[in-house]
C-alpha cells in the first residue's frame, strides 16, 4: 500500500521502517504486560476474556485512524500494467528479497508462537 501513498521511495521505506519497529516492539511489551493484566481484570476465564476484548478494541480504533488518515494518489491506468497469475507468480518467487523477507517473516512467527505458547501453558497450569 505505501506505493499509493507516495511516489517517493525513501518516504515508502521510511514507513516501512516505523511499522516494523512499532510492531517489534509491542509484541514484547503485549507479551509481557498480558498476565499482569488478566489477573488484575479478576484472573481466570472471565480476566483473559476482558483483556481480548480490550486488545481487539484497541486494535480496530488503532486500524480505522491509520486507514482513514491515509490518502492514496491516483494512478494513470494507463501506466499500470496487468500480469497473468502464472507469470506474476513466477516474477514474485524469483525475487530474491521478497523470498528473504518471507523465510524472515516466517522464521519470526515461528518463534512469537514458541513465546506465546509460555502463555498458554501458564494460564493452564499455574503454579
């Protein structure tokens, strides 16, 4: 989407940037804030259910500013050329840095949910 927003490339990865790094941070700081706060909403079912609630929520006001605050430039049809599925498929998956940035984004979630399943088993099986 940041190509609609600006024809500028260092403005495109300056967003790129500021969206990683808000979203490497705050997953820790999510993770390690979430079961002091389930046991102040009143602990159990009913404190995990009342912190969801209070993250989705969080999240869908945080989601609708970005996107309403966001204006796309027009662009010429005219300059925009179509790809058959076949052939993007092949441009996208020799791409050696979309193919990087994948394993990355891959390897990444793989080790939040080996994090995140701490949490899990410590809501479970608590001490």
């Amino acid at each position: 989407m940041t190509d609609l927003v600006t024809k500028n490339s260092r403005e495109r990865v300056q967003i790129s940037s500021y969206s990683f790094i808000f979203a490497f941070f705050t997953c820790p700081l999510i993770q390690s804030l979430t079961i002091g706060f389930v046991e102040w909403m009143g602990g159990g079912a009913a404190g995990w259910r009342i912190v969801v609630i209070i993250y989705a929520v969080t999240e869908l006001i945080v989601n609708i500013i970005s996107l309403l605050s966001v204006k796309e430039l027009q662009k010429k049809r005219s300059m925009m050329r179509r790809y058959p599925l076949i052939e993007a498929g092949k441009l996208l998956f020799t791409n050696k840095h979309y193919i990087m940035i994948c394993a990355t984004y891959i390897l990444q979630q793989i080790y939040t949910a080996m994090l995140n399943i701490g949490i899990y088993y410590y809501g479970a099986y608590p001490f």
